[in-house]
C-alpha cells in the first residue's frame, strides 16, 4: 500500500532514500524497485526483521534473481528524533504515518531537514484531517491503544511546522480513498472485530486494489475518492535555505 506519488520524487536510480519509521517496509521496497539505495530506519526491532522477510517476498513476487534489491537495502534501529547520520546525506526522506505518533514531532522534522541534501526531495505523509476526526468521535479505541495517534493534523498545521522546521512545501497528494469507509467500519463495529462479514468482506476488496486484481476500482479510487476522502495527505517539500542562521 503505497502513500506516496513516486513520480514526485525525481529519478530514483542511484539515489540514496532514507525511508524513516519504514514500518512493514513497502515505501522501501517502492525506492528499491526503482533503482535506489534504501535505508530502512525503524524504532522497532521486530518491524525491521519484517522488511528483510518483506525484501526477499518481493523479489520472488516480481520474479527477480535473488539479491537484487536487498544488495541495496541496509536497515538500521534507532529513534527519528535522533537520526545516525551526517548532514546532507540524503537524496530523499520519507516519513510515513510516522509524525502522528510522536510526541515531539517537531524534533523529527528538523532531524528530516538536517540530513537532506540541499536539492533532496522529502515526503511526509499523515492521516487526513476529517477521515480522523470521524474515526476519533466513534472509537475510543482507535486512537487510545499504546503507540496509537496522539493528534490530528490539518493540512495547514502540517505544512507550518514543516516550514518552520526549514522545509517548503512544493505539492500534496491524497491517497487510499477506499480505506477511509473501512476504518469507519473498524471504528464503528470494534477495531479489534475482524469477523464481521462485512468488515472481512471488505478488508477482501482492498486486498484484490493493492493486489493489482481490481484495475477498475483502483482508477476510481485516485480519481474520484482520493481527492474527496482520501484517508491519508501526503506533502512533497524542499529544503528552505534561505534562513542563512539554519
């Protein structure tokens, strides 16, 4: 499940990405397929065990010789507020669904800031404002569990602290139109209650759109639902370097 337009970030060939807080590792394999050098920098031990398992998965699913993406992935455990590497040392940053979860979101952006490289590319994406709000107003338990999301973003609020973090913003994107009705779902009849027929029959659809099986609901979902109600926003920004104290 991709949240970012790949198209957005430039010619990935060769470049170095920096996927922070990769989670199960899709955006770092999305880089790989397109010829970059990945590091997938994960808080959680047990998630970056999973994307070398979701690296391997994937060069079988596309029927690749083996090695040919992880030779150039590496994974790394750490904290995104405290990033292991020197300034400029990306081509591109990617942090997604990540902020919503931190309470000093603030210290990561600047991290994200300090280690692109003058012309780099970042993405961050988060939850869209309303799909959350309706999710919180219905279920405790979406937002409430350990590790859950701690505040909704306006797309605004967003993009000032990006800036203020130095990062400009040069366009957003909206993404997984489909998934916003699913979670209201989830919300509504118990987000842990997976054997609802209908929440199952629907989790099935979604699975056949990110499969590539629904090539028809997949063009009516970035055409028409993403820009109406897209679960998650997605901003593609530069550095700012015109504050010469930075």
């Amino acid at each position: 499940m991709i949240t970012f337009d790949f198209d957005r970030l430039g010619d990935l060939s060769g470049a170095l990405v920096l996927d922070l807080g990769a989670g199960g590792g899709r955006h770092s394999i999305a880089a790989l397929a397109r010829g970059a050098q990945v590091i997938s920098f994960e808080i959680s031990l047990d998630l970056l065990l999973e994307i070398e398992d979701a690296i391997a998965g994937a060069e079988e699913y596309l029927d690749l010789e083996e090695g040919t993406l992880s030779k150039r992935a590496s994974s790394i455990l750490g904290d995104g507020r405290f990033l292991p590497f020197a300034n400029d040392s990306f081509d591109v940053v990617l942090v997604s669904e990540v902020l919503e979860h931190i309470y000093e979101d603030r210290m990561v952006m600047a991290e994200v800031r300090r280690v692109l490289k003058p012309n780099g590319v970042a993405a961050c994406s988060v939850p869209r404002y309303f799909g959350e709000v309706i999710n919180w107003a219905i279920s405790k338990e979406y937002h409430s569990a350990a590790g859950g999301h701690i505040r909704i973003y306006r797309s605004t609020q967003l993009k000032e602290r990006l800036k203020a973090a130095g990062l400009k913003s040069v366009s957003a994107s909206y993404h997984h139109g489909l998934h916003s009705p699913y979670w209201w779902l989830k919300s509504l009849l118990g987000i842990e209650d997976n054997n609802r027929k209908i929440v199952a029959k629907y989790h099935s659809k979604l699975v056949e759109v990110m499969m590539g099986e629904r090539p028809k609901l997949e063009e009516i979902e970035a055409k028409y639902l993403n820009p109406i109600m897209g679960k998650s926003f997605s901003v593609y920004l530069k550095r700012d370097d015109t504050d010469a104290r930075r």
